[in-house]
C-alpha cells in the first residue's frame, strides 16, 4: 500500500493482462456477523483484509467470537461462533469508518443483550444511524446516543438483559436514506424469532435494493430462509436460527471492479485480449455488477463468465448517459469519471445517498472534477458532468481524496486523458478502507503514456547516493534502484566461481544470468542473503574494478532499464542520468569533499563494529573514483543536464527536501 503523502500517476495508455481483485466489502463484514452469530466454525476464503474488515474481526473478537487468521493468509479466517451464547460484556468497540460495521453490530447487540459501547472516526460519527436506533428502541432495546441525537457513538445499555422485545407488531424502519438499517435487522431479528415468526415493514422507497439481495442470499446460507414480499415486508419465519454452513468463499468485490472495468474501457485499443477481471463474473451475488451495464450504455466492451470478466475500448469517445444510478451508489462514482471522456454532458441521478457516504461524494466530485477541467452541476441528489474539451480543456491536477477510497480509486482515472497529464492523488493510503493494494494492481496492469518518470542521483563513492535515493523512493513512493548493487554483486558472483576479475566475457555471462532478489531491504544472490558481503569495501573495489568492461556494462543496462517501473523510479549509480536513463527528467549529481565522505564512511562501518582508518578510507575512495571518472565506458561524471548537489554541509532530510524542492518544480501541479 502507498503510505506516501501523495502519489502522482503518471499518464497512462492502456490496461492489459490479469487482475485478481479482493473479496467484496459487503459481503465480508456480513459473513464475518452471520459466522459470529451462528452455531459452530466458519472458514471465511477470499476475505478482503481492510480497514472495515479489520475493525469487524477485533469487534467480534472483543465479543468473545474465536477468530484466528490462517497462517500467512490474510484473506482467510475461522470464526468461531456465539451459537446462542451472550457476549461477552462490557465492550468498548472502535470501528473506524466502517457503516457496515456500525449499524449490523448496533442491531446484533441489542438483541443480544450486554454493555457496550460503540463509536468510530469523527467522519462515522457523522454518518446517520438515528432511524436504527429508533426501530430498535420501538422494539424495546436500550439505546443511547453518546453525541449528536441520530448519530454514534452509541451506548447499548442492557447489562440486565434484553428486554421482552415487542414484536406483536411489524418492525418498522425507513427504507429512503440507507440500506445498511434494513440489512442490519435482517441479520439481527433471527435472533428473536426462534419462538415467533418476526415482520420488518420499509417505510419510504427502499434504496439500494441490489444490498438487500445480498443480504438475503446470505442469510439464507446460514440457514435463515426470510419471505419477501415485494421491497416493503421481509417475514423471518419463526424457529430461525443461525448456523454455519462451514466454509463460505467471498466473491471478489464488485465495486472494486468498476475501476478495473472503466480503465478497460478507456484504455486504448492494442490488439490484446483488455483486461481480464478475475474472482467475479457476470453472475456476482453483489449489486454493483450492473456497473457493467452502466459501462456497456457508455459504450465499454466488456464480456464475462461465471468467475471472470473482460473489459476494453469499445466506442470512442464514450457515450454521454443520463442514469438513475440508485442500484449502484458506489459504482456511479466510477460512472462519473468515465463521464470524462464522453462525448456530451452525463447526467448520474438518484445519487442523494453519496451525500452520506464517507464524505459528502456529491459535493467532492463535483469540486474535483471542476479541477481536471470539466464542468460540473450538482444538485440535491444529482450530478451533470460536461467533459473538458478534448486534449486542450484537461488540466493537470492535485485530486483532494476526503478521506474516502472510492475518490482516491476514482482519481487514478483521470490518468487516461488525452492530454497525458499526470494526476496526483492526495493521501493515498485512504484506500486501505477496501482496497488495500489499487495503486500496485493498476500500475501492474497498466501501460504509460509516457517513459515512466526516473530521478537519477550519480555521484563519487560515499557522497550519500543511495541515502538519498532510497529516501526519495519512500517519499514518493517510487521504485529504487541501487545500480551500484548489481556490480557489486557481479563481483561477489565472480569471486564465488573463481572468475578473474578481467575476463570480460566470463563476467558478461555471469552478470547477463545474476541470480539477484531485491526483497524487504535485503540482497540475495542465488538464495543466498549477500546483503553484508554486498557492502564491503572490498567487494566495492572488485566492483569498481570490473566495472570498465563494455560486455558488463551491456549485459546490465537491460536489467537496470527494466526497472523503470510505474510508478515512477530513483536511481542511484555513475552513469544514471549520462547512459543508463538518458532521457530522465530530473538528474542530480551528489557531491562532498573527500574528506567529509571518508568521516561518513569511517562512521558507517564503524557502526557496524569495523575498524578503519580514515586516512586510508579517503586514499581509497579518492582512487576509486578515480578510476571511476576515467574509464572510457560510462566514466563517473555529471550529465550536461545534471543539477549539482554539495552536500558536505546539508543533513540527509534538506538533502531530500532539496531534491524534492527541484522534482516539484517540474511538476504542472
Ligand atoms: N547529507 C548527509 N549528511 C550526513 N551523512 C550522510 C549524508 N548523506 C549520506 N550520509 C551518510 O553517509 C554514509 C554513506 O552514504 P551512502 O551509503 O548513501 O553513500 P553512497 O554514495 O551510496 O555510497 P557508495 O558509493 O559506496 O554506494 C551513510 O552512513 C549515510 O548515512
Ligand atoms: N552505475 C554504476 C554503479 C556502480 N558502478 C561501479 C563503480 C563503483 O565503484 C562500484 C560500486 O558502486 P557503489 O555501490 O559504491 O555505488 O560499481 C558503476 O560503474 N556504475
């Protein structure tokens, strides 16, 4: 996951191959409920690990559940049921930022009985839950509202028990602001019906019915088969009770998929089979599978079977849509950026729940949008998206995220557009909600537009290269590269088999073929961790001393090249920004006086317990690059183009900042 405080996409072209998507959201958090509240264990496979999830898993744990992760999975889980038991009480329950959390646990609870206390993030507490609160109170559960009346944090107040419940009368509840209180109901009031057959009436439209569907087949997996009669009166038959079915696979989320569906679809066309979709089809149990419809109307080609889906270019640009989108809440914000890219203005109605959501979706798409280029209106429960004019109306821009996932997902594509601008996406770690890992599976699918963008940092031995690279790396949350790495590990390679240190062609092969694993901040060389051997003066002396050899070089530009992977890469070496990343558009050569980076070494190894003469480590690194600078491939020197950075008198932080202050200033944003 990117953890960085922004992360700038860069333009992208197309999508092609695989992607395997995590498991639903919803239909996660109301296993995980269903399995607490059932007899026996549940074996959950393909479960999203998020932040909603996560926050479920350590509610019900705290409830007394039996919750254990399978070793080294963290899409599967056993969850051993309550089966009748109380929970334990009192709890103090932190669920984030996850509505399905808040409002099924909130019902469960007070038909369970107990103490309980249960709040959230300050946006959770800002999300309603007051018609809840109001149909359980109606029932006779005991209820408080800690804040705000209609809002969490909530307090379940019956640590003498629940009180005799009245369900003489149909259990009524509104239906028009969201559907997570009706769900949340239907999956607590089986608890109430073992002796007596339980009726919950909708007052007002009912929205969000593809939810309720889910909630329905899945209620019926744990053995509670409810009657709906029409979208108003659901009858849960008396002598109900939950149990396990044993084992239950989450479909992957349908919802996560839509960004998948439009990057297909406005993905420009390259003879590939588009982007195939794994772990749902057009079969899936979840509401947001209409998206594909949706996508189909705009004019996206997108196929599927049971399990599998595939998405490409199909008429462009995209047809302008005016749609009811109230099947598919989530999924219309996806609708809403391919609206970019239509051929008019695109109307998505019906949307007043996006109001309520992790932030006001209305108001923030609007906002954004407007800074791509586009012109948007808003209303109430609507929004009417005109494209910017062609490659010339889009502006390179910094995407506001709220907090919210789905603005983060949302943004990524806006990477699409014709202009090939980069996009820069704020806070993107917001996306842990649902989708941890977006950003890794679209940059792993997806091609740009553009050379993918390279910081090269070259410099003399010990001048705080790879200091500084690695820390731009995690700044931007970029890919490093330390090229200095792969002739250190030729070296070490050589020395194992016995190579001399000037058979060009012996080392070429060894060097073409390095058996070399980046992994976790360690080396390994053959399976071998050579991340120690790797640094040593001596292997760093071998190095430089095979490194004049033209068959080395070549047989390792490819290798370095390769590496320039989305979304974006800093690289440290000699001849980053003159040979191996020409074209880079920042590069800076990193220089100190000789004697401050004979201290720093002399520091460096005597931190790791080796004695050493700093004299002599200056004589050394000042031979070393000597010999660097005056090879006749590649020498050690700085690019015509390269900014000089003398960082004998800076700390590593206004190093970084320095650099950063330079990248910035390239940036449209
Ligand atoms: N600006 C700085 N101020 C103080 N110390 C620094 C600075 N930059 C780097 N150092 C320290 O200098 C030492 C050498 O840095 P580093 O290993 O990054 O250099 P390098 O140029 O990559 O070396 P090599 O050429 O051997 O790969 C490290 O201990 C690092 O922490
Ligand atoms: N791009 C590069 C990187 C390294 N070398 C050679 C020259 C160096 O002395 C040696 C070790 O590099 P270090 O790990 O100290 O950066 O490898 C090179 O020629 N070109």
């Amino acid at each position: 996951m990117f953890t960085t405080e922004f992360l700038d996409v860069p333009a992208l072209r197309a999508v092609q191959g695989r992607v395997r998507l995590p498991g639903s959201k919803s239909i996660s958090n109301r296993v995980l409920l269903l399995a607490a509240l059932s007899e026996g264990a549940t074996r959950v496979r393909g479960l999203l690990d998020s932040d909603d999830t996560r926050v479920m898993l350590q509610a019900l744990a705290q409830m007394g559940c039996g919750v254990r992760r399978a070793d080294g999975r963290a899409d599967e889980v056993l969850i051993e049921g309550l089966g009748g038991r109380a929970p334990a009480s009192p709890t103090r329950l932190f669920l984030g930022n996850a509505g399905t959390a808040m409002r099924p646990l909130t019902a469960a609870l007070a038909l369970l009985g107990g103490e309980h206390e249960l709040s959230g993030v300050a946006r959770m507490h800002e999300r309603p839950i007051g018609d809840l609160v109001a149909a359980l109170r109606r029932l006779g559960c005991r209820i408080e509202e800690l804040g705000q009346p209609g809002f969490p944090p909530l307090r379940i107040a019956e640590a003498a028990g629940v009180p005799p419940l009245a369900l003489d009368a149909p259990v009524r509840v509104r239906g028009d602001v969201s559907s997570q209180f009706l769900t949340a109901l239907l999956l607590a009031l089986p608890l109430a019906a073992r002796e007596r057959e339980v009726t919950v009436q909708v007052e007002g439209e009912l929205i969000s019915r593809p939810y309720i569907h889910i909630t329905l087949a899945l209620l019926e997996r744990f053995g509670v088969a409810v009657q709906r009669q029409g979208w108003e009166r659901f009858v849960i038959p008396e002598g109900s009770r939950y149990q396990s079915p044993g084992e239950v696979l989450v479909e992957a989320d349908a919802s996560s998929a839509s960004y998948f569906i439009a990057a297909g679809a406005l993905s420009a066309p390259e003879g590939g089979e588009g982007l195939v979709i794994e772990g749902l089809g057009l079969d899936a149990v979840q509401g947001d599978i209409r998206f594909v419809e949706a996508a189909r109307l705009m004019g996206a080609d997108v196929q599927g079977g049971s399990g599998w889906l595939r998405a490409r270019r199909g008429a462009w640009p995209l047809k302008a849509v005016d749609l009811d989108c109230n099947h598919i809440p989530d999924a219309a914000m996806t609708l809403a950026m391919m609206a970019l890219y239509a051929d008019g203005p695109s109307t998505l109605r019906n949307i007043a729940s996006w109001r309520v959501k992790e932030t006001d979706r209305i108001a923030a798409m609007t906002a954004e949008l407007r800074k791509l280029g586009a012109a948007v209106e808003e209303g109430a429960d609507f929004i009417r998206i005109t494209p910017p004019a062609l490659a010339g109306g889009w502006r390179a821009a910094s995407i506001c995220t709220y907090d919210d996932h789905r603005m983060a997902m949302c943004a990524s594509l806006a990477a699409f557009n014709p202009a090939a601008l980069p996009v820069r996406v704020q806070d993107p770690k917001c996306v842990a909600k649902t989708f941890p890992d977006y950003f890794e599976t679209l940059f792993a699918a997806a091609r740009p537009a553009r050379a993918v963008p390279v910081i090269c940092i070259d410099g003399p031995t010990a001048s705080g290269k790879g200091t500084l690279a690695a820390a731009l790396a995690a700044r931007l949350g970029w890919h490093y590269l330390d090229s200095g790495a792969l002739y250190r590990a030729t070296a070490l390679a050589a020395r194992q088999a016995g190579v001399a240190l000037d058979d060009e062609a012996a080392l070429a092969r060894l060097a073409a073929a390095l058996p070399l694993r980046f992994e976790a901040g360690r080396v390994w060389l053959d399976g071998r961790d050579v991340s120690e051997a790797l640094r040593s003066e001596q292997t760093g002396m071998d190095a430089s001393a095979l490194a004049p050899l033209p068959a080395v070089r070549a047989a390792l530009l490819n290798l370095q090249r390769g590496m320039a992977r989305l979304p974006g890469l800093v690289a440290d070496g000699r001849d980053m920004g003159t040979v191996v990343f020409a074209d880079a558009p920042l590069k800076v050569f990193l220089t100190a006086s000789a004697e401050t980076r004979a201290e720093r070494r002399y520091k460096q190894l005597a931190a790791k317990g080796i004695s050493a003469n700093i004299a002599r480590l200056r004589d050394d690194l000042q031979a070393r690059d000597a010999r660097d600078a005056s090879r006749a491939a590649a020498p050690l020197k700085a690019a015509q183009d390269a900014l000089a950075l003398d960082n004998s008198c800076l700390s590593i932080e206004q190093s970084v900042q320095q650099v950063l202050d330079w990248w910035q200033d390239r940036q449209p944003f």
